[in-house]
C-alpha cells in the first residue's frame, strides 16, 4: 500500500494530484492530510486514484515532527510500505525526518517513476545531469518532484475518514506568518516572466509586470537585480535563489550564466529576448528573440491582447 | 552559544561535469571543490556572527574523506574556532546525518545549522534527518536567525509565504539566503586556520539507506527557433500551438 502526504494548508494543489497520480501506477492509494480542509474538497483526491482520504483535524502541521509523528503512525496502522510526499517546501523538510523515523531510504526530488530495477531518477548537480537512486531498505520513501508527470483522473471522488493520532507537543512556536495576498509564488508558478540587468533600472519593470498579469505568471529576476534592490529578493532565481521548473519560462535582458540557469534549467519552455545574439541564454532557449527588450516586450504585450480577445 | 554548523564538499558550478566508469561515478578530474555554497555563505557566516555578538565557539563538522581538509581549512579562514572531520565517505545524507547526530551526542551544542541542501546531488535531506536523529525541533529554510538567552527565533519560508517562528534551544536550523552575506577570508584568517584544531574521529558502522547506481547527461535540448522581433504574433501562436504552455 501506498501512503501520500498532502500539505492541504492552502488547498490541494496540482502537484498534490501529480502525487496521488504517480502513486496509483506503484500500487493502492491511501492519503494523509491535516488541518481544517473541507471534506469535499479533501475527497477530490479520489478522481485521481485514491482509495480514501484519512485526515487529522488536530494537527496544525506547524512543527513538522509532528506532521512526522502522524504519518509515521499511519503508515504503520495502514501497513503502507511506502510513502510520497510533493517535493516542495513541507515535503523537503518532513521527508527526511520521516526517513530516519522509520528507517526508510529517501528518493529526494524523484522525476522518474521506479524503472525495472527498481532505481528512480533525480536531478543533480544543479540540474547539469541527473542520477539514478535505488532504495535498499524495506520501507521506502519518495518525494516527487513537482511537473514531473500530468494528473491523470481516473475514477470518482472518495471517502474521508477523520482520525486522531499522537503527534505530540509542538516544540516550534508561530509568531507571525505573511502570505502576499494575489501574487502568485513563485515555486508553483507554471508560467514565469523574469528580467535582469538589461532592463537598465527598476522603472522599467512596468512592462515586465504588465506580461506577467496578461499571462497569469509570476515574476522572477536574476540575482544582480535583487542584489541591487531593483527587485525583492524571494524573486531572484537560479543556483543561490529559488529553483523553479514551470511550463514556461520567459527570459528578457538576462544573459544566462551558469549560475541562472541552473536555477531555471528544468523549465519545459523557455523564451530569451536579449539584444546580444552571442548572449549564452540562447543555447538553452526554445525560442528566441534577437531584439531591444523596449521594442519586443510592448509588442508582445500586444500580441498576447490580441490571442486573448480571439 | 556552542553552535554545530555542517559544511559539504562541493564541485564549483562552473565544472564541467562527467562521470566515469560506465556512468556510475562522478569524475572528480580537474574539478575545483568548495565550500558548498549554503553552508559557507549563510550557516556559517550567520554562526560567526552570532559568536562576535553574544560569545561562545563555532565548531564546524563535515563527513567525508581526507580530501575534504581543504574545504575545512578554508572555513577555518573564515572564522569558525575549530573543525571535526568524520572519517568515511559519505554514501548517502541518511549515513552522513546519522555519523554527525552521534558526534553531536557525545558533545552539546545549543545550536546546529546545515545548509539549505548541497549543490552536488540537490537533496536537501540531511537537516531533517539530524534533527529526528537527535529528537530536536527543526526550522527548515530560515532566512534570517537570531538568539536571545536560549530562545532561538528565526524566519523560515512556507508554502505561499514566510513565517517568524520562535523555539527553544537546542534546535537545527537549515539556512538559505537571506541570512548572512559572504565574507572573504583575510590572510590573517588564512594564517591563523593553519594552525586550528581539526579532529578526525573514526565513522560509526551505519548502513546506507539509498545508492546513486547510474547517472546520465539530460537529453540534448532541441535547438533554438528564431522568432523575428517585429513578429510577436508568432510567438504567441507558437507558444499556444505548438509548445501548448498558454
Ligand atoms: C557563486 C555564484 C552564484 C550565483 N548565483 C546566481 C543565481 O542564483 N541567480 C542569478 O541570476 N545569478 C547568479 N549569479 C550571478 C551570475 O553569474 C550572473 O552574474 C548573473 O546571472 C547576471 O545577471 P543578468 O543576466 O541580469 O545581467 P548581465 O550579465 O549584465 O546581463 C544582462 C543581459 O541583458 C542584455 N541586454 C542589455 N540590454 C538589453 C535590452 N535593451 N534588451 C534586451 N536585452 C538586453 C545583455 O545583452 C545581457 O545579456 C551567481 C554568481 C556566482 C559567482
Ligand atoms: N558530508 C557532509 N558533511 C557535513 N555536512 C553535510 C554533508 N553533506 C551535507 N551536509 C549538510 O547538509 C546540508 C544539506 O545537504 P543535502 O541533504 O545533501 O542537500 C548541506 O547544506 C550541509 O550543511
């Protein structure tokens, strides 16, 4: 049996379906959430392959040894002999901890589904190759990277069944938290727009942001522009910011150095504009686009106006 | 304070990266070694200032084989009082964290930092896994760190958002940028980091829970199409058509 841990906080997201989804095809689903989700939408994890959704209302999640503890627990009550987490924020903090819990091999950040041998491919070194990761341990689990494959909906929606398990105290104490409201964060971002230095100064952004709204992407910079304060800094990408891989990735004034790209190479699509025909973005673009970012990004403001009014 | 701050071996980005013997190991040849970046630039730098601002000892550890001296000494230049070396190498983060949870046993620290994940295999794994190792609170992907007595607060990014989170020491914290800037180590520090304790102990018998058994190079991208600048109509349509991302 196949336990999944879904983060529900802020609803269920798709790469929660992805998750459930990349289960199916190891075996029978069972998912595990906390908080206060509404069952109807708890139970739409069952279009996707689950069997039911067991839930404790109890746990907060915010000390995530007790998100731990939970699971833990019901993986044992369920005899689940493997667990997926989403490979994002909560999922790369409570996995490991879950790991050393039950003693199970991680596979951190899985792309691929097991292959023959059983071995499931991850990216490393910053995206620049990727390795091929083999669990010895009885027990396994898999935090699966997110755009890695499409949900796929495959029957009704299922039952919740609430429980209550022994996650303990929390240890961690919430102050404050701070979600910016209407933006869209960036890691789960599908489409993105970034700029960098060829945009002269922070001014210039009007047109930048005005794409992004048109597309319903979030905004991302290099690093150089968040280091100057041009840009906040949760926007800048690459090896020492944010990794991202949405489904498109729109590039304007950016050269494309190593350390950029590192952060954006998994993207599907990528569209450079860049008045440099030698700038080294190119290499790694799908489409590209020889020209004044002042000229270029107006007109494809235009142009998405127009598909749109289509 | 007696911080713990957790530093790995890391290729610098701009190597070329290989692998040898049938694709199942990485090919070390002329590859330039660092200090992973996360570790040097945000845990460590963060610990020394909070050593400069309230006392205490900054003790770096690392796992790994005699070759990893060279990074240590380099952190050594940076600031930190004194280094232990764990001697194996590392088979996978589960071994690594629990080599480094049973040193951190034997020695109290109030304080433990690791780094947001290594840039070599990308897992961000080990902080967790010490922190269930030694049943310690764990605040992933702080932003910003600061100490008060033994009260630990610290920013820490969530899904959507950010939040400040408060817990007691001993903790273990990993940290990502935002924390601390990068320090440039001075000849003074470089002098002085040759003659800092550094303490190899023996690796405990621990299995590995996982196994890199292949790699390979990700598929050639297709090559660039060139789209006229005047013909951003084109774009769209390709965009909608043909890539299908809008
Ligand atoms: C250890 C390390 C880690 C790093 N980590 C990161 C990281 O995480 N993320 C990151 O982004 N960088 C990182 N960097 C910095 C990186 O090496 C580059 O310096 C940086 O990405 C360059 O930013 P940029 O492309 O915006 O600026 P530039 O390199 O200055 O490029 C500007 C580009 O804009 C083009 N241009 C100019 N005018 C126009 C115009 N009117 N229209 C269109 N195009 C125009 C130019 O041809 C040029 O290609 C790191 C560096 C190091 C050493
Ligand atoms: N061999 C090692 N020795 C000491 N610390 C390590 C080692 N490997 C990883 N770390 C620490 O754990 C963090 C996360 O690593 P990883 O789980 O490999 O992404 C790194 O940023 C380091 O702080």
């Amino acid at each position: 049996m196949i336990l999944v841990y879904i983060n529900s906080e802020n609803g269920i997201s798709k790469a929660s379906y992805e998750a459930i989804t990349y289960a199916n095809k190891l075996g029978d689903v069972v998912a595990l959430s906390n908080g206060s989700l509404p069952n109807e939408e708890l139970s739409s994890m069952g279009r996707y392959g689950a069997t039911k959704v067991i839930v404790d209302r109890a746990v907060n999640g915010e000390d995530q040894q007790q998100l731990v503890r939970m699971i833990a627990e019901v993986a044992a009550s369920e005899n689940a002999d493997t667990v997926v987490f989403v490979h994002d924020i909560s999922g790369k903090a409570v996995a490991p901890m879950l790991s050393v819990r039950m003693n199970a091999g991680l596979v951190s950040g899985a792309i691929s589904l097991p292959d023959d041998s059983g071995a499931i491919a991850v990216n490393v070194f910053s995206g620049k190759a990727i390795g091929n990761v083999k669990v010895n341990s009885a027990s396994k689990i898999i935090s699966l990277l997110p755009n890695s494959l499409p949900p796929e909906e495959v029957g009704e929606n299922c039952s919740v069944e609430e429980v209550s398990t022994q996650a303990g105290e929390a240890r961690i104490k919430v102050l404050s938290t701070k979600k910016p409201e209407g933006e869209i964060p960036l890691p789960e971002a599908e489409l993105v727009v970034s700029a960098g230095r060829g945009l002269k100064g922070p001014e210039n952004w009007g047109m930048v942001e005005e794409l992004a709204e048109k597309l319903g992407a979030a905004t991302a910079c290099s690093r150089p522009v968040a280091d100057i304060g041009w840009r906040p800094h949760h926007e800048h990408v690459g090896q020492t910011g944010v990794a991202i891989r949405p489904n498109l990735y729109i590039a304007i004034g950016i050269s494309g150095a190593i350390q950029h790209l590192a952060g954006v190479n998994g993207s599907k699509v990528i569209v450079v504009v860049n008045t440099d025909p030698e700038a080294p973005f190119f290499k790694a673009a799908d489409y590209g686009i020889i020209g004044d970012a002042f000229e270029v990004v107006p007109r494809l403001n235009q142009a998405i106006e127009k598909f749109k009014a289509s | 304070m007696n911080i713990l701050v957790c530093i790995s071996k890391a290729p610098d980005t701009t190597s070329k990266i290989s692998f040898s013997d049938g694709n199942t190991k990485f090919d070390e040849n002329g590859v330039q070694f660092v200090v992973n970046p996360y570790d040097e630039w945000y845990a460590l730098v963060r610990a020394l200032e909070l050593k400069e601002a309230g006392g205490g000892q900054v003790t770096i550890i690392n796992v790994g084989g005699v070759a990893d001296d060279a990074i240590i000494r380099k952190a050594l230049a940076i600031g930190a009082d004194n280094a232990v070396r764990i001697d194996t190498e590392p088979k996978d983060a589960y071994n690594a964290a629990l080599q480094i949870a049973a040193y951190a046993k034997e020695n109290a620290f109030d304080l433990i930092l690791t780094g947001k994940e290594t840039i070599n295999y990308n897992g961000s794994q080990l902080g967790g896994m010490l922190a269930e190792g030694l049943d310690l609170p764990f605040v992933s992907l702080a932003t910003k760190l600061d100490v008060s007595g033994s009260t630990v607060t610290a920013e820490r990014e969530i899904i959507g958002g950010v939040q400040v989170v408060e817990v007691e020491a001993p903790a273990v914290i990993s940290c990502a940028k935002g924390m601390a800037e990068q320090r440039i180590p001075n000849m003074r520090g470089i002098m002085a980091a040759r003659t800092k304790p550094l303490t190899v102990v023996p690796a405990k018998e621990i299995d590995d829970l996982t196994t890199f058994v292949s790699y390979e190079m990700p598929g050639e991208k297709s090559a660039v199409k060139m789209i006229d600048p005047e013909s951003m109509d084109e774009l769209v349509s390709l965009l909608h058509s043909e890539a299908k991302v809008i």
